[in-house]
C-alpha cells in the first residue's frame, strides 16, 4: 500500500466517506450493468453468461480452467453457462491440440455480436465518464480501481501509472 503524503487533506478515509465511495460503487455498478442486463434476460441469461462471453472474447481459446480463475466461480456453475452458451449457439467448446483433457473456448459469430451489444452501452458509459472526468481523474479512478483488485489478479495489469497528469 503506498504511503499517504504528509499535508495532504485525509478526510477521503473517514467512515463516512468511504461509505460514500462503497455507495457510489453499488449505484455505478447497477448503471454500468442495467442495459447488459435487460438484453440478458431477453434471452434467459444472467450476468455470468455475460462475463463468460466477455472473457472468452478477449482470450479466444482460453481453457474452461482459466475462465474459472479469473471467474472465481464453481466448475457447476461454469458448466450451466457454457453449456447453455453452446446449447444456444454462442460458443465452441474445442479439444486442446498439447492436452486432449482440455477443453478452449472460442465464440461463434453469433457469440461475437452477443458479446459487443452487452458491451456496447457499457463502452458508451464508460467513455462518457471518463472524458468528463478528464485524464486525471481517469489515472486516479484506474489506480483505486487497481487497489481494490486482490491477489495475482492484480499483477495482470502492472503498477498503477503515475503521470503526474494535471487537469
């Protein structure tokens, strides 16, 4: 954790106002994911068939192993999801080519367009927000956000970039 500089105002770490900060992350998490989660229900699905298609997105071919720890979720829980994703058409599950016990993950064309609507308005929203944050508070907001990530996971990502970027 780094260090606090001295003369630098404190009052951010008041209960009072880290409840704020947990209630203003409730709020923008249920806005964040509203539109997602209508587009879902349109088609039986709830928020883990959203991440999955997500994931499985941004790592085609990844193994049922590390969609679970990225996931941190059951295999039977997984396996609803994907079964019902392939059932319905939006995913492939293939042998691997080095181990035939594993099984990768690739979205079919129809995964694919799932996947960029659910993501769409959450593209929008974010960039909205951000450009009226400005760069700085974009750099702050990403560095809270890498605090708040545990474990390994955190080093997916690096150290939080300290610019220095002034508004």
């Amino acid at each position: 954790m780094s260090e606090l500089k001295p003369g630098i105002n404190q009052l951010f770490l008041r209960d009072e106002e880290l409840r704020l900060g947990m209630e203003l992350l409730f709020y923008a998490y249920r806005d964040f994911n509203a539109e997602a989660d209508r587009l879902l229900t349109k088609r039986g699905f709830a928020i883990i068939h959203h991440r999955v298609l997500y994931f499985v997105a941004r790592q085609p071919q990844i193994s049922i192993s590390e969609l679970l720890q990225i996931l941190h979720i059951t295999k039977q829980s997984l396996g609803r999801a994907l079964r019902q994703l392939s059932e319905q058409g939006y995913l492939i599950q293939a042998i691997g080519r080095r181990d035939r016990r594993q099984r990768l993950l690739t979205l079919t064309r129809t995964g694919e367009d799932l996947e960029r609507e659910l993501s769409a308005t959450q593209r929008t929203l974010l960039a909205r927000a951000y450009r009226d944050a400005g760069a700085a508070a974009v750099e702050g907001f990403r560095t809270v956000l890498h605090g708040l990530v545990q474990g390994a996971d955190r080093k997916k990502f690096g150290e939080p970039v300290q610019s220095g970027v002034k508004q």
